[in-house]
C-alpha cells in the first residue's frame, strides 16, 4: 500500500516539476510573492497540494485510532450491573451461558453479549379485566362477563434452570406472566358461577389461581410472590340483585350466628340448671340431714318423757296403793269404833226410851188432870173458848169482841172463809153491828 | 250485742254526717249509683222491696253492692259476688261513692270501727272502700298507714276469732261467712293444725307494707310487728332450715321496731316476743355449732331483751307469753357461760367430755383420772345440744348433772350417776306432757350425795306448771314439791348460789 501510495506520488511529480516548498512552510502564490506573475504561472502545481507520506501515514494512525475508539464506544467492554440486576453472558462462539450479579462484567465485542434483568419484585395488573364492561372482562360459568381487580407480584427466580439456560425473553412481564396469568385466569373463573366468584368461592380460586400460577410461571423461571384478587366488579343489574342475595345471605348468616348464640344460651342456661340442680339437691340433702337430726332430736325428747310418765304413774300407783290400804285400816278402825258406837248407842237409846216412855205416862196422866180442871173451867165460862181461839189466831190480836153468829158457828168462821151462809151471816152481823154494836180492832 | 250494733250504726252514721257536711259536695255523676256496704249480719237480699218476698241470699256485713236504683226504702242492688240483682233494706246498708271526697269519712268509720270486736269484716270493707277512695299520695301518707294498720287488725283479729273455739252453731256460721267476706277483699288466711285443732294466722300483707312504709309510727310498727311474729302462726310442718330462716326473719322484722317510744305494755310485748325469738335463734345456731360466738350473742340479747320487761306494766293476758319467753331463754343460758376448757381429771372425780358422733349427734364421755376418753366411765350421744359449760358433780363425786337440749325451748336435765354396777345417764323432762315448752334446771345438790334439788317449768297441753323440787338421785322420782321456794327449807338450805344468781325461775 505505502508502495503504491508512493508510486502515485512519484508520477505526478514527473508530470509537473515544481519544486517544493521548504518544508514546513505553506505553499504560497507566486502573485502574492513576487508581484504581478504570468497566466502559466497561475497554474496550480497539484502535486504539491497532495499530502506527503508523513502525513498520509499520520492521518491513517488517526483514523484507526478513532475507530477503535469509536468501536470501543460502541460496544464497551465492560457493563455495569445495577443492585437486584442479573447479567446473562452468552459466548458467541461456544454458546456458554455465565450469569453475573452486582458489579462489573467483562463483554468482549463480538465475543460477548449480555442481557441484563431485573431481579427485583415486580407486579402486574391486568387493566383489561378490570371492569365488566371493559375490554377483556372475566365470563363466569353463566357467560356473564365480570371485572376483576387482579395484581400478580412475581420475581425472576435467579436458581431456575430457565435462567441459567439463558432462555428468557426480554420482557419477562409480557412474555411469560401476562400469557401466563390470562390462560389461567379467565379458564380458572369460567369454572364457577359469579355468587361464588363474588363471596363464597372467592378465596378458593385466590387459591387455585396462585397455585397453577405458581407452578406455571416457576417452569419459566419465575417465583410467584403473591396473587391478590381485589374488588370484582358484577354487571350493575347483577350486582343490585346479588346485594339483595348477600344481604339475605348475611341476615341468613346471622341467623345462623344468632341461633348458634342461642344454642350456646340454652346450653349455657342448660348448665346452669344443672350446677343449679346439683346445688338444690346438695341443699335438699343438707336440709334432709337437718331435718332428720331434728327429728331424731324430738324422738329423743319424747323417749325421756316416757320413761318418766311411766315412773310417774308407777309412783302414783304407789301412793295409791299405800293409800288404799291406810283407807282399809282406817275403814276397819272406823267400822270397829262405829260398832262400840252403835252399842253404846243402843245402850243408851233403850234407856232414853224408858226415860220416854216414863216421862209420857206422866205427861198424860198430868194433861188428864188438866184437862178436867179446862174441861170444868169451859163449862163454867162458855166464851172462853172463844177467846182462846181469837189469842190462838194472832199474837198481834189482843181482843175481840163480836157477837156469836146465830146459827152457833164459830165467831172467826168467816174470817175463816166459811160458807155462803156464814158469810150472809156475817154480813147481816156486820150489818146489825152497825146499828147495834161496834166493832173494834186495836193493832200494836 | 244489738246495743253494740246501735250504737255502731248511730257513730257511722254520725261520723258519716258530720265529715259529710265538712266535705265539699260532689258533682253527682250521671248514672253512677254508687256501692252499698253491708253493715248488719244476715242482711236479707230480696226479690221485691218488700219485707215479705222471697229472699234471694243472706248478706254479711261488710259485703259490698253496688247500688243500681231505689224502691222505697228498699235499695236495688247487683251483688257481684254471688251474680245476683236484689233489693235491700237501706238501713241495711251504708251507701259509699267510692270518690276521693268521701275518703275522709270512710277514714273516720275505719277508726271508730278498729277497736270493735265482731265488726272485723264491716271494717275491712270499709278499708277497702277508704284504699278505693283514697289518692296515691293520701295513702303514702299518715292515713294510708292508719288504713293499713286497721286492715291488718281487723284481720288479725278475725283470725283469733277464728282459731279460739267458740262453741254455738251461729257463731260459727257468723265467723265462717266474715272469713268468706275478708277472702272476697283479697285478704288471705294460713290455716295449721296445732295440737288437734285449726289455727288461722293471717297472712299479714297489709302488716308488711305497713311496715315498710316510713311514715308509719312505733305503736303501728309494734302492732305490725307482733302480729307478724306470732309463735303459733310458724306452721309446724316447717322443716327444721326453714324455721331457722322464719326465725331470723321474725328477728329482723322486731328489730324495725322502735320500743323506746312506745306505751309500758306494749314495749313489754315487743321484748317478750324479741326475747322468744332471739331464744330460737340461739338454738338454731347452737344446733350448728354450739360454740359459735354468734350463739352467745344471740342468748344475750335474748336475756337483754327479758331483763328489759317491766313487770310492773305486765297486763294478765302477757303473763303466760312472758313465762313463755322465760322458759326460751332459760333453755338457752347456758350458751351465755363459755365452757371450760376441759382439765385433766384429778383423782377419782369425774369430768365431762364431748366428742362428735354420727352427723349431727354429740356424745358424752364421763372420764376421769383412771378411765381416759377411749374407755369412758360412761358414753352417751345425744342429737340435742348438749351445754357442756352445765356440767356439775356433787360434793361425793357420784352425780354429774348436765343440762341438754333437745328441742327448741325445752331443755332436759342429764343425771348421770354412779351404781354398784357403774355410771348410769337419767334424764329428767321438764314435764311429763309432750315436748312443747319447758326447763328443767338442777338447782344444787344435798349433801349425802342421795338427792338433789331441780327446779322445773313447763307448759303442756296448754297447762303452765312451775315447781322446785327435791329429787331422789335413784329413779330420779320427786319427794318434795313446792311452788314456792321458801316454802322448802331443804331447798332453801343447799340451792346452789350460781344457779340462784343466775336462773331465771325465780324472776
């Protein structure tokens, strides 16, 4: 090449001699120098104008040197690798697959290419499923389309054979978890109904998302930190009837609650019926115990009154024994006494009789003698009779003098309720009397 | 009886005029007639106004009607008791408006009528007819108490009318027919048999709220109180925890009277009845746990209580409540002397130990200085409460006396005696009658060691019985008697000087 660039160097200085400037000067005019020059000498000596070997040299030693520069720009040779960054090396030539972490990683160009990716956490969020009326809602086992507030955390798994291999896309989050998340998901809440996509079920599909998603996504290299299943978002006709539901659902529930409640009341009121039972017996028995030794105690006291009633008769009985007997003594004492008494009595009867019977023989034979003597004293005096018979009547009466009734009666017979007669008689004899004779009646 | 009834119908009818004429008149009421209480017995309802129809029902009185027109003299009445519409003699009845107007007046009857025997039944009418009447705020007051304290009397009354047997078939019916009357007022009656025969006990609510009541003053709350805690109204079919809780609730309701206030005699009634009840309350205690300090406080007060009855002011008709009284508290002195710690015995002198038995019995244990616990001279066990601080031995060593109690308000004395062929245990009763209230006390013993002296009261078959007695130690029988200790020189000579300080035979 420097033989080459030499020849054509050397022909066209044959072709036009002129010399050359002094090195290191500029070219100039021969005009500008000398005055006034001629039309040839106008004339450009190219040759001169060509750059010399020096130079050509100097500019190719640049030249590389800037390309150089300019490739090592290009493609550096060492990448830089961030915190939570992974560096997959692949060697071009044979096809090895390094992966590098924090720091520095030597890339050689054309030898080396690296592909970074990012370790750190990452989440997804489907938006296109999140309303029911958006694009790409859910469909229930109804066909009803629904919305779902879905957000995937996942990490790249720096262990997984897929990492190592150096297999993974460049956008993991598009390439593999999106795909991977959709396949499921809408295959997964096709299988249940939107009742139980909207209460019931809610945590087991969380749970059979996160698992199948798991495995899924772990085949690609990529750990499932987390799936949430947010707000489910039901067609608005639906969602007002499903209110009503679950409100039912929930009163129902609390029903449930609220008899479960009252189970446990009634158990709990059963119990304390029992330990209440447990007590009344406990109390009854206490009191029957009481109740008996009360009792005992009152027989007892009856048991001793009895014996004593008993000695009490039998004393009694005693005492009057003794005193039936002191009675028979005395009886025969008395019976012995009345006996010697009714003696004595007899004795002295027989002689009062005598005495008696003396004493009337005398009394007689005096009243005889009075008797003749009155006998001849009435003979003697007639109304003497009469006056005996008026001091008889009363001791109050001392005189009375009245005339004898005539027909011979006694002179009190009507003073003594006599007949009719008498009492005619008398009235005529009260009657005369006035006439004749008064009547007088001297009371003391 | 038909003055008492004049005089009766002229004071109600006085009593009506008077308060009457004072009272503002009432706006007569449209159709209202009015009720008619019954103010004679066997008051004739008829069919017609007139003396000779046929009679419809036999009114008692204080028998309620209610008043639908007037015939001539005669009243048309609706008895609602017996559902039948009939004409009555006006003078027959005491026609009531049942207004608030007419409250004082039926105040006034209730008053004249509260003290008047047989017209219990009119009177709880009329109270019913005054709490009908009345306003609330007149019945929490002064007379609402007057009409509660006369309600309860007249109840009470008619129950002691009713439990004393009053021979006469008339009688009977007059009381049967007051009952049925009172029951028709919604006052309730207790029936229980005691000693062969029914005995009514008023229920004593109108007593109850008179009691609670503030403005109730201490002769109300005494009567309420003494009528609440009558002894023979406790049903003796109680068992033997519920009579403890009758009895401690007798106690509190005594103790919401205030004697200080009160009349001589009735204070006296008042602290007889506390002095019975604070007597059981000992026992039931005692049965428990004989030596429980409670006991003592409860005896103590019950002696309080009876030192506190002037005998001065002790009407004939208390006496017997009062030996009553006596004869608790007596059983339980005993619980007033802590019982000696047991010592060692010394020589041949015997002492007296007590040891639990079966549940609820205690066992005597005579030991002395040869024979310990375990071989006694003598064991007996006994479910009554047995006052180990009783225990006596006479001057020989041959005789224990021990004073026990079985029974609430009977105590027996224990004569534990030494025979030729050992230690022998005679109880003497307080009486040979069935247990029912008694003391029976050694009094001292006569030296020789042959007799002792006892001093016994009791009341059995309702006949009350106080003697002093000389005892022959062997077969326990009596060889002297008195009433009257003085009368006893023997007794007089070696009673003992403890128990004369102490017994209360000789109050």
């Amino acid at each position: 090449m420097k033989a080459t660039w030499n020849r054509i160097v050397q022909t066209l200085k044959d072709r036009r001699s002129t010399p050359l400037p002094e090195a290191g000067t500029e070219p100039v005019l021969a005009a500008e120098a000398q005055g006034p020059v001629d039309a040839d000498a106008f004339r450009l000596n190219w040759a001169y104008l060509l750059p010399t070997a020096r130079t050509v040299r100097w500019l190719a030693a640049g030249a590389v040197v800037t390309a150089a520069g300019l490739m090592v720009y290009r493609n550096p040779p060492v990448q830089h690798l961030a915190q939570g960054d992974l560096g997959v090396r692949l060697n071009q030539f044979t096809g090895a697959v390094s992966l590098w972490r924090d720091g520095s990683v030597w890339v050689v160009p054309g030898l080396h290419t690296v592909r970074v990716f990012s370790l750190r956490d990452q989440s997804y969020r489907p938006e296109a499923m999140r309303q029911a009326t958006g694009s790409a809602p859910l469909q229930s086992v109804e066909g009803l389309s629904l919305g779902l507030d879905l957000s995937v955390r996942y990490a790249l798994d720096p262990a997984s054979p897929a990492v190592k291999a150096g297999n993974l896309p460049d956008n993991v989050g598009a390439d593999i978890v999106e795909p991977a998340v959709q396949g499921l998901v809408y295959k997964v809440f096709a299988r249940y109904t939107v009742r139980e996509i909207f209460s019931s079920k809610r945590a087991e599909i969380a749970q059979i998302i996160e698992t199948e998603l798991r495995a899924r996504l772990a085949a690609d290299g990529v750990t499932l930190r987390s799936l949430q299943i947010g707000k489910v978002d039901l067609p608005a006709e639906y969602r007002r009837g499903m209110d009503s539901l679950l409100a039912e659902e929930l009163a129902s529930e609390k029903m449930r609650y609220t008899l479960e409640l009252k189970d446990k009341r009634v158990k709990e009121t059963e119990l304390d019926a029992s330990a209440d039972k447990v007590r009344r017996e406990v109390a009854a028995e206490a009191a029957a115990r009481e109740q008996i030794i009360a009792a005992k105690a009152q027989e007892e006291a009856m048991k001793h009154v009895l014996p004593f009633k008993q000695r009490q008769i039998e004393q009694r009985q005693l005492e009057a024994e003794a005193e039936r007997v002191a009675r028979v003594k005395a009886a025969e004492g008395n019976a012995q006494a009345r006996r010697i008494e009714a003696n004595g009595e007899a004795d002295a009867r027989q002689k009062l009789a005598e005495a008696e019977a003396y004493r009337m023989d005398r009394i007689g034979k005096v009243n005889a003698e009075q008797m003749a003597r009155e006998g001849a004293l009435v003979t003697k005096h007639p109304l003497l009779i009469q006056k005996t018979l008026a001091d008889k009547l009363s001791d109050k009466i001392q005189v009375i003098i009245a005339p004898p009734p005539t027909n011979g009666d006694f002179i009190g017979a009507a003073l003594l309720g006599g007949n009719r007669t008498a009492q005619a008689g008398a009235a005529q004899a009260a009657a005369a009397a006035d006439d004749a004779t008064t009547t007088h009646a001297v009371e003391q | 009886m038909n003055a008492t009834l004049a005089t009766l119908l002229a004071a109600v009818a006085s009593a009506a005029v008077t308060v009457a004429t004072e009272a503002a008149p009432l706006p007569s009421s449209g159709g209202a007639q009015g009720s008619a209480i019954v103010v004679q017995d066997q008051a004739s309802l008829r069919a017609a106004p007139r003396d000779g129809a046929q009679q419809q029902a036999s009114l008692w009185q204080g028998e309620v009607l209610e008043v639908r027109g007037e015939r001539l003299d005669y009243l048309q009445v609706w008895d609602h008791k017996r559902e039948r519409g009939g004409f009555i003699r006006a003078s027959d009845v005491r026609r009531v408006a049942l207004t608030e107007a007419e409250g004082p007046a039926l105040l006034a009857v209730m008053r004249f009528v509260q003290d008047t025997p047989g017209a219990e039944a009119l009177g709880i009418g009329l109270t019913a007819a005054y709490l009908q009447a009345a306003p609330a705020k007149a019945l929490a007051g002064v007379e609402g108490a007057q009409a509660f304290d006369a309600l309860g009397t007249f109840a009470d009354r008619l129950a002691r009318r009713a439990s004393v047997a009053v021979p006469g078939k008339a009688s009977g019916a007059t009381l049967s027919a007051h009952l049925d009357v009172a029951n028709g007022y919604g006052v309730r009656f207790a029936t229980y048999e005691v000693e062969g025969r029914m005995q009514v006990c008023y229920e004593g609510e109108a007593f109850r709220r008179l009691l609670a009541m503030p403005v109730a003053d201490a002769e109300q709350r005494a009567r309420a109180a003494l009528a609440l805690t009558r002894p023979e109204c406790i049903n003796p079919d109680l068992p033997a925890h519920e009579r403890a809780k009758v009895v401690t609730w007798q106690a509190e309701v005594l103790e919401r009277v205030d004697v200080a206030s009160l009349p001589g005699y009735l204070r006296n009634r008042v602290q007889i009845r506390r002095a019975s009840v604070w007597g059981a309350t000992a026992f039931q205690q005692a049965r428990k746990n004989a030596a429980d300090p409670a006991v003592a406080a409860a005896a103590a007060r019950a002696l309080t209580e009876l030192s506190g009855v002037s005998k001065a002011e002790l009407p004939d008709e208390d006496q017997s409540a009062y030996n009553d009284a006596a004869m608790r508290v007596s059983a339980v002195r005993w619980a007033l002397v802590p019982a000696a710690t047991p010592v060692a015995a010394v020589g041949t002198r015997p002492t007296l130990l007590t040891e639990p038995g079966a549940p609820g019995e205690t066992c005597v244990l005579l030991v002395d200085a040869q024979h310990s616990a375990k071989a006694p001279l003598l064991r007996r066990c006994t479910y009554g409460v047995v006052w180990v601080a009783s225990a006596s031995t006479n001057r020989e060593g041959t005789a224990v006396a021990l004073a026990v109690q079985p029974m609430e308000g009977w105590r027996e004395l224990w004569v534990l005696r030494k025979t030729e062929g050992g230690w022998l245990a005679d109880v003497l009763p307080p009486a040979a009658t069935t247990p029912e209230t008694g003391v029976a006390e050694w009094a001292g013993w006569v030296p020789g060691g042959r007799q002792m002296l006892v001093a016994r009261e009791a009341r059995g078959q309702g006949r009350y019985r106080k003697s002093f007695e000389v005892v022959r130690l062997d077969g326990l029988a009596t060889e002297r008697v008195t009433g009257d200790v003085s009368a006893l020189p023997l007794f007089q000579r070696w009673q003992d000087p403890a128990w004369k300080q102490q017994t209360l035979s000789l109050r």
